[in-house]
C-alpha cells in the first residue's frame, strides 16, 4: 500500500513542475483564483527559473500520462485557455516523443508469439503518430493490404495505475473537507476515470468499440470508422484500416484542399448527436487528433478506446433539456432535472427554471464567438451550488465530449451557433420518440377521474422504493487510509496535504468537465 508520503510527494512534484514551465502563471494571477491557491502557486515556482511564455504540454508531458489526458482536453478549448495555450497544447494530442522501434518489435513479437516478418510484410519504422498510451506505424500485411497499427507503450499500464491511486488519495482527502468539495463527489468521479481507463488499456475492447460503433453509424453517410483486422489484434496490439486524410486540426490544408468548414463542423456535431442521443453510445475522446477528414469531406474517427454510453430514459431526458434550451422551455428543463432527481426535491422548480432562463437566454441566437464562456460556466456551476446539485459521474464522459465536440466545431468554423446546429436533430428524434408516449399521455389526461388515485400510488410506492432517479448505481470504492488528525504537527502537514489533494482533484475535474 502507497504511504501518505508517498501520494504528497507526487502531488507537489507535480506541482513544481507546472510551476517550473509557468503553467501556474494563469492561476496566479487570476482575481477569481482563491488567495490560499495562489500563495501554493508562488510557493511551488519559489527558486525556480520559469520561462516568459509557458510551457503547457512540456509540463503535463513531465507529470505523466494522466496529466497529458488534461492537456488534450484543454487543448480543445481556446476559449477557455486562449489561443496561445491551446496551440501550445495541441502537440499532445499525437506530437509526443516515440518509444524506440526496437522496443516496439519486442512487445509486438512478445504479444503474438512470432516474429514480426511472419506478421507484416512491411513494417515502417518510423511512428506516424505518438501519444500518452500507445504510438502508431504504418504497416502492410502479408495479403497486401495498407493498415495501421497501434502499440501500447511498454510500462503505462503500472504508470497509470500509479497516477490514479494518487489521485484516489487525494479525492478521499477532499471529500473529507464536507460542503462542496462532498458535493462534488470526487471519489466517483475518480472511480469512473479509473474504469474508462482500465478499458482504454486493453486494446480489445477498443477493437470491440470501434466494431460496435461502426454497426451502429453503418447509415449515416459522412462519417467512417475504420475496419479492424482482428488476426491481428490482441490486448497490446491493435491492427486497423489504413486511413488517408487530412487532420481536422490543421485548418489551412482543409481550406486549400477546397473542404467547405462550415458543412464539417456541423456535421460534427449532428454526428455527436446521433452516437450519444439516438445510439446510446458515443466516441468519448473525439479530439483534434483522433479526427480527419477524407477527400470527399467525409469524417474518419480513430482512437476509441474512451467510449460513453447513455441509457433510453437519460438519453430522452438529455434531448428535452437540449431542446428546451433551444427554445427557451426552461420550465420544461426544470422539471426534467426534478424528474430525475438530479435536483432534490425541497427546492422550488419555479426558481430553478429562472436560474436557467439567467443562464440560457444570453446564449440564445448568438454564435460561440460572441459568448463569455467563462460566464456561462460560472454561472451553471453556481446553479449546481445553489440547488444542491450532486455530480452525476454517469454523465461526465458526455459532458467532456460536448465540451470537445464545441471546441473542434469552433475551431472550423468560429461563427457556429451550436444551438441552431443541434436543434433540427433533437427535435426530429424527440418527436419519433415521444409521439406515441405524448398521444398516450393526453389520453390519461382525459381520463383523470379514472386514474385520480394513481398518483398518490406512485408516491407511495416511491416512498417505498426509492428510484435512482436515472442515474446508474455508483461503483464500489476503494478503502483509502486517510492521514491522522492528531497533534500539532499532523495537523500541519495534513493541511498541507489536504490542499494538495485539492489541487490534484481539481485538475482530475478540469479534464471530466464538472465546471459543466
């Protein structure tokens, strides 16, 4: 078992050295940033020599894998940590320095059991793409087909493991503080990273995503998954569909090859849509990196070993409230979240409706560009505080993906209004699925006086049976030892650990989105 010293030691490391590359600077010198945060962050650069512009993806790519899933989700967002940052990050996506190609051939022959010349009739040696768990080559087979194949990195599954029992460490000890940081549940928030993880380091089951997601999306024209070669593919080794295009990041050669932006971006999101809203299961890592666009403007998604998936009772109540707030329903919305319990019942729906409204009326008929980001977070953030709102864990990875799919959309095409994009979808899907269900609700209307005790019914069997409210049973957590509060000097280095901990949960929650 990790000793406390141990998960503190890692947490200020980690510290120093986002400070070292002056990616603390930000943080320190923001007015909103708490006075607490900032005396760390000038404590944490303290000595150190910190270069004038800073070094984001140098910083997260010292921390490790776990940091760099930060950065790409980050990198996703100008809006949110400007231009200059964003550019800066972009290189983690697949820019990252590659494992040596004999390490590679090892773990490929480790895998299979056989060289590597009775695998592949060609292998290039040279990765195409580096990222923070496996790299990619370029590969032809022995039938002659052109493919591309994915290799874990030698040692990241321990190295993760290492980075999440940390950060399971420091949510504990968060938690412990009660008040919001207990609302927030970090603890679930940690364990679902934990699961998504695990699954994105076993490269079956992304083989098996990227099979299942392809069947899903066979009709939708415009967006291609490549074919997995599964004689080919085992848990460290992944062999797929070679795919020619141009990365969505790279704007200038999309615009010279004459690709209309505007029609990419919304096709983006409308796609989004349909995984998350119509399938129930979504490619949840839909970054810069992961998508190209082929010759005939068609979108090639890659990577999907982080995938998301919905049940039918959330996925409708995540329709109505997209579709209420593109229209304004904001006493629609209200319901819905009371309705799934998502907030408890002695508060007003009527005041929480106007909450809303404050939010979502400046945001209406507006392109992101004109939009203060920053003031629309805060101010469905405050919401959640007000109305004690708990995290939703099953809901993060689609929180996280929105907020991508956003930053890719804008990116192309910087006048998108993302409400004008996604409303003719979402009300067509709504009114195939609840046409029948509203025709059967008018009619229990009309027949109130026969059903006028079924209410009362449901309320008692309610009381009874207490619902989950659509949101899936948390996951068993771990036991985590928690440091002594005995004695003066406990109680100093345990606060000191106790706002490191702060510091590495709220870093875990900027890349699971719980700012949305």
């Amino acid at each position: 078992m990790t000793s406390h010293a141990t998960h503190l030691w890692r947490l200020l490391k980690w510290g120093r050295t986002l400070a070292r590359h002056g990616a603390l600077r930000g943080i320190e010198q923001d007015s909103n940033t708490p006075a607490p945060v900032r005396r760390l962050a000038r404590l944490a650069r303290f000595g150190a020599w910190v270069p004038r512009e800073p070094r984001y993806a140098e910083a997260f790519q010292a921390i490790g894998p776990a940091a760099i899933k930060l950065g790409q989700s980050l990198a996703t967002r100008p809006d949110l940590v400007g231009e200059d940052a964003a550019r800066d990050l972009l290189s983690l996506q697949d820019a990252l320095p590659p494992v040596p190609f004999a390490t590679i051939r090892a773990e490929i022959e480790a895998s299979f059991g056989r060289p590597l010349e009775e695998i592949y009739a060609s292998f290039d040696e040279q990765a195409v793409g580096a990222a923070s768990i496996a790299q990619v080559h370029k590969a032809i087979t022995t039938e002659g087909r052109t493919v591309a194949v994915k290799v874990l990195r030698p040692g990241i599954r321990e190295r993760f493991g290492r980075d999440i029992d940390t950060y399971e460490w420091a949510a504990a000890h968060l938690e412990q503080l009660g008040g919001e940081a207990a609302r927030l549940r970090p603890r679930l928030v940690i364990a679902n990273l934990k699961r998504w993880t695990a699954r994105e380091l076993d490269l079956r089951r992304e083989a098996a995503s990227a099979s299942e997601l392809a069947e899903a999306m066979a009709a939708v024209p415009g967006y291609i998954i490549p074919a997995i070669d599964w004689d080919r593919t085992n848990g460290r080794v992944m062999t797929l569909e070679w795919i020619d295009g141009i990365k969505i990041s790279d704007r200038a050669a999309l615009i010279a090859a004459g690709h209309d932006l505007q029609a990419i971006a919304e096709r983006l999101v409308n796609t989004f849509l349909r995984q998350a809203i119509a399938e129930g299961f979504f490619h949840a890592d839909m970054h810069q990196g992961n998508l190209f666009v082929l010759s005939d403007g068609s979108i090639a998604a890659i990577d999907f070993g982080i995938m998301g998936r919905i049940d039918r009772r959330a996925r409708l109540w995540l329709a109505e409230i997209l579709y209420g707030l593109i229209t304004g329903n904001y006493r629609r919305v209200a319901e819905i979240h009371f309705e799934a319990q998502y907030v408890p019942p002695h508060h007003d729906v009527r005041e929480f409706a106007t909450a809303l409204r404050a939010v979502g009326e400046p945001m209406r008929g507006k392109p992101v560009s004109e939009l203060s980001v920053g003031q629309m977070l805060d101010g469905l953030f405050a919401i959640t505080r007000d109305f004690d709102m708990q995290t939703q864990p099953h809901l993060l990875l689609l929180q996280k993906t929105m907020v991508m799919v956003e930053g890719v959309a804008t990116m192309l095409h910087p006048q998108i209004n993302m409400w004008d994009v996604s409303g003719p979808y979402v009300k067509s899907w709504l009114r195939d699925e609840l046409g029948p269900e509203a025709k059967l609700a008018d009619s229990l209307h009309e027949a109130a006086d026969t059903w006028k005790r079924l209410p009362g019914l449901v309320r008692r069997l309610e009381e009874r049976f207490p619902s989950a409210g659509g949101a899936p049973p948390p996951p068993p957590l771990p036991e985590i030892r928690l440091v002594p509060m005995r004695g003066g000097w406990l109680l100093r280095y345990g606060a000191v650990a106790l706002v490191a901990a702060l510091v590495g949960a709220t870093a875990t929650a900027l890349a699971l989105g719980w700012s949305v």
